[in-house]
C-alpha cells in the first residue's frame, strides 16, 4: 500500500506545529472536600500528538475575597482546556457581585459557549470525540467556610452538575482514583454515612498515594503533582508542587496486599520424615 510521505526540505505548516505543542492531556484531576478546608492536586504531564511530553498547570483560581473563591482544574484536548479556564474565571470576575448565588448558570453559560464555537454538530464525530474536555470545580462560600457550604462539580461536555460525594475526579486516571476514594476518603454513602472526612494534612498523604498509583498504572500521567489548598479557617490559600519523590515515601499498594495476604495465611506445614511402610503380604 502506497503512503503519502512529507518532504523533510519543505517547512512544516503552522497548524502542524501548534499541534505539536498542544496535545491530549491524560490527566488525573482530584478536587477534595476535607474538614478543614479544599484540596485539589493534578499532574503536570501533557502529551504531544507527535509523541513527546511537556510540563503544563492543569489547575487554576480565582477569587472575590472576602465573598467567594472559585478553583478548576481540565483534562482533555490541551487548547481547549486552557480556553475554558481563562473563560471561566473571566466571567466569575465579571459577574462577581452575582457568581456566588449564580455561578452554576454563569459557568453552564460558559460552556455552553466553549463548545457552541469549538465541538459544533457540524464537526466530523471523530473531530468532536478528540476535542472533549473534562472539568472540576469547586465554588467556597468565603463567609461560611465549612465543608457543608463548599460546592463540588464536575462537567459532561458542556452540562456542569454537582458531585455529591466529598469528592470529584477526572481524566485518564479517575478510575483508579475513584477506586481507592471510593473506599478510603470517606464512605458518606445512605444507609451507613460512616466515617469522618480527613483533615488537608491526611488527605494530602491520601491523595499522594493515589496519584503515585495512577502514575504507576496508568499512561500519559506522570510528572510532578501541582496542589491547591484552600483552608477554611483562615480563608488562606497555598500552591505548591510535590516532585515524585515526596509521592514515593508513601506505602505501594502490592507491599500493603501482600503483607496483609501473609499475615491470613497460615503458616506452612512442615513435609513429614516419615518413611512409608511397605504393605504385608
């Protein structure tokens, strides 16, 4: 079969050039709601369409202090993730006097906008399955300041609805991380509502266990971790980044199975000397 080859001497086209430098982020967002504030993390890993890797922020903020902070993080196709987080938080800045009582219509607005003009009907199925994008939000009622009064989302294509767990994922690594939060974050799940939400300092080491496993486990997650806490006491905010080595002091999920599995098992009988006696005739 014939194939079309590009002349190495004629330069590439532009197009092909951005195309490069942004590419699809298999990503892993986490937004977390603890008990004394919020923490969301990501990775920084984006990759290229030509197969490479690049170091990108998956997360952003804004705020109208003392009324309100909005925090976001995209996974999906890396252009329009960066569009959907400048405008977004655009127009929370914009409406700030009303994007407390009204963020939910300001920012389904928002992305109805983005994929209106970018993932019309009249693209191609496959030109609009390459372009999705994955959202999660987290709007805090800076007056309030509890866990009860933060608002976690998370976005299907342009429709934004609230995550009524403590906590949302997204991107290539949700499923690994919806597996270990699911049974290690909280269970606030009718009929049993057990166990308490973890403080920012618990859930930190909580969420560096299952971004090492994601890392581990899933591909085009990797880099460092970019974080994002917001504490409810005193309303401040920290960013910061853990680099792989921070994430490889907590336990790996095979040595915590494995010591659990010989622990059970019982202990291994010893082979018997005895010489079998011969039948009599």
């Amino acid at each position: 079969m014939l194939q079309w080859v590009p002349d190495a001497r004629k330069p590439t086209p532009l197009a092909a050039q951005w195309k490069v430098h942004m590419g699809k982020r298999m990503t892993l967002i986490i937004g977390a709601i603890c008990s004394d504030g919020l923490y969301f993390c990501s990775d920084t890993e984006e990759g290229t369409t030509m197969g490479g890797k690049r170091t990108v922020h998956k997360l952003a903020d804004t705020s109208d202090y003392p009324a309100w902070h909005l925090v976001l993080g995209a996974s999906g196709f890396g252009p329009l993730c960066e569009i959907a987080m400048k405008q977004i938080t655009e127009a929370a800045r914009r409406e700030r006097h009303d994007f407390l009582a009204k963020h939910e219509t300001i920012i389904g607005q928002e992305m109805k906008k983005i994929y209106d003009q970018y993932i019309s009907d009249l693209l191609s199925e496959y030109k609009r399955q390459e372009r999705q994008i994955e959202l999660v939000l987290a709007v805090v009622d800076l007056q309030m300041k509890t866990s009860q009064t933060t608002r976690l989302y998370r976005t299907d294509e342009e429709i934004l609805y609230p995550v009524t767990e403590p906590f949302a994922c997204t991107g290539a690594g949700q499923d690994v991380a919806n597996y270990f939060l699911d049974r290690l974050f909280k269970d606030w799940r009718p009929p049993n509502y057990t166990g308490a939400l973890p403080t920012t300092t618990e859930g930190e080491q909580l969420l560096q266990f299952v971004m090492r496993e994601a890392k581990a486990t899933v591909g085009g997650v990797g880099g460092n971790t970019e974080t994002f806490v917001l504490h409810f006491g005193s309303g401040m905010t920290t960013h910061g980044t853990f680099g792989t080595g921070w994430e490889a002091r907590q336990p790996k999920l095979e040595d915590i199975v494995n010591h659990f599995w010989r622990r059970q098992l019982p202990p291994p009988s010893k082979p018997s000397t005895a010489r079998k006696s011969k039948p009599t005739k």
